[in-house]
C-alpha cells in the first residue's frame, strides 16, 4: 500500500515537473522574470479580457488594443488635473522608450462612460500623444474593465449632474500581448523613471 502511494506520489510530481517545463518552454514565461525590476508586479490575478469603444465608435477587444507592450490609464476626461498630468507622463515615458528603440503603447480607458463619447476620448488622447488610444465604453464595458485591473472609480454625481467629479485609482498598467499583466506604476513616477522601470521589465520579459 504504501509502495502504491509512493509511486502514485512520484508519478504526480514527475508530472508536475514536466508540465512546469512545458508552460515555461513553449510560452517562454521565465520563473520570477521581472523579480529585479521596481514596478509594483504582483501574483494577484490583475488584467484580462475586455471589450470596449475605441475613438472611432468601433467595438475593440483587449486584443485589438493591446498589439505590443502597453501603459493602460484608467481616468475621464473632465479630471480637472491628475489625469492630464499621468498620462502626459505616460506618453512622456512613451516618447523615451521609443527613442531607446521600445515600441510601447499609450492607453487611456474612460471611468466616466455617461460623458465620454468616443469623439471625446479619441480628442484627449489625441492631444496627448499620437500614439495614445482613448477608449470608453457602455456603463457595462467599463465596469467589466475596471474590474479586470482590480481599479477603483465612482462619481459623484449628486454633487452636480454635469459638472461632478469621479474618484479613482491613479495607477498605470503595463501589459503584454501574449502573457498579459507584468506590473503596475505609482504616479510619483517622472517620465524618465517610469520609463526606466518599464525598460527593465521590456527587457526581462
């Protein structure tokens, strides 16, 4: 019985093992990958699929949106000042990696989805960056999305119908197109270090 057990034991962590070896060889995920590098990485299930409206009043997938390294910015676009100023940093950061030859993407997701249009997103990111993609969607998408990054928003709407203010989180998402979340930034961040903390996991992952 206890020979059976045993081996029954062994069987399973020789499994294990060559199951470990697969997923590392033929999805190249490194173990602890981004362990040396500064962004917030965490083992919290951050990140995932979502659907929303792009600028031109298409529906776009995560797939759609994220084609290479992107900085995912959960705001609106009546934020009287903290979200200019982060994703100002973030195509900052952008403009930096890419002149050290990273391609990476600026995202801006509206948390405001009842005064964002699509024309409204796409006019913010534009005066941002070329490169940034300003996305919104239905209460519904927007919902969804936020919750795949675990990001906080609420509005205040009773304070004035037209003119309120939403709360939320300020973080920045860096995010691959095939293995998904890597890590998260703080607004502290200047553009230069931002794009010095998302070189090093560029670099690892």
């Amino acid at each position: 019985m206890r020979t059976a057990i045993w081996a029954g034991t062994a069987v399973a962590a020789i499994c294990g093992v060559i199951g470990f070896t697969v997923w590392k060889v033929y999805l190249d995920v490194p173990e602890n990958a981004f362990a040396q590098c500064n962004g917030g990485a965490s083992s919290a299930a951050i990140g995932g699929p979502f659907e929303l409206v792009n600028a031109q009043g298409e529906t776009v997938t995560d797939k759609d949106v994220i084609t290479e390294p992107t900085l995912l910015y959960f705001g609106y676009t009546f934020c009287p000042d903290v979200c200019p100023l982060d994703t100002v940093r973030n195509a900052e950061a952008t403009d930096i990696l890419v002149e050290r030859g990273y391609d990476v993407t600026p995202v801006f997701i509206s948390v405001d989805p009842a005064r964002d249009t699509p024309e409204a997103v796409g006019d913010f990111a534009a005066n941002i960056s070329d490169k940034m993609i300003g996305l919104t969607g239905s209460p519904e998408q927007v919902e969804a999305a936020s919750k795949a990054y675990r990001t906080y928003y609420k509005a205040h709407t009773d304070d004035d119908p037209d003119y309120y203010l939403v709360d939320h989180s300020t973080f920045t998402y860096l995010t691959f197109p095939d293995t998904g979340f890597a890590g998260f930034f703080r607004r502290e961040l200047s553009g230069e270090q931002l794009a010095d903390e998302v070189q090093c996991f560029l670099d690892a992952g």
